[in-house]
C-alpha cells in the first residue's frame, strides 16, 4: 500500500526532506492578489473594491445582475433598463470605494468611458462571488 502524499485539493503534500512527513501545499497562482480593468457594462466577478482611475462624468454600477461573467449588458444604461444600475455620481481620480459590484458603467447613455477606467481589486484571490 502506497503512502499518501497529499494534493492541492487537500491543502498538503508531501515533505521533501521527510517523506513521513506532510506540510502545507503551495497556493495556486489564481488565488494571488491582483486587479483587473474590466470594460464596462461587462459582468465580472465580485471585487474586494474598486478603485476609480478616471471619472469622466460619473459613475454607475449594478450589482444584482444573473447574467453570467464575461456577458456584455444592456448598451441603454438607462436606470429603467434591467438589470438595475445604482448611480454612484462623480469621484476624484483614485477614489477607493468599499463595494463590491458585477459591472460598471458610466452614468446616463454615455458612451466615452474605456477599459481601465475603474479598477476592480481582488485581494482574496477570489474572481467571483
């Protein structure tokens, strides 16, 4: 019968210096913290925070969205179109905000904001809720 020598699905694996022996797995490169420039009206996974690179007349984000991640939304950004779109109103460039929305956009029918205009941080690792 052949010893355990642990996975990354267990958290452990197999000492290299005694075979016995069983210490912690490495972390996966996936779980590291990063950020990400998603493009608007594009639903990502739920950050830690977002932070607002460049405000370019106000803000809106939806964050009860069903649509699946990657999936462009609704190009009318209307606050009557679906899915709700909560608007934040106007910040300084690099305001963090403590929230944790599915997408972005800008406020009203405006159409001249670009990837990298909102930053979503995910400090857990984590790209979806």
């Amino acid at each position: 019968m052949s010893k355990y020598t642990g996975s990354i699905d267990s958290g452990y694996r197999q000492d290299p210096e005694n075979p016995t022996r069983m210490i912690p797995a490495d972390r996966p490169n996936y779980l590291a913290p990063h950020a990400t420039q998603p493009p608007s009206a594009s639903v990502v996974g739920r950050p830690s925070h977002v932070i607002v690179h460049n405000d370019r007349n106000g803000l809106q984000f939806c964050f009860d969205t069903t649509a699946s991640i990657g999936t462009s939304l609704s190009a009318n950004l209307t606050a009557s179109s679906e899915p709700t779109w909560i608007n934040f109103g106007q910040f300084a460039d690099g305001t963090q905000l403590d929230i944790s929305p599915t997408a972005w956009s800008g406020s009203g029918t405006a159409t001249n904001y670009a990837d990298g205009d909102v930053i979503f941080v995910y400090n857990d690792g984590r790209q979806s809720s």
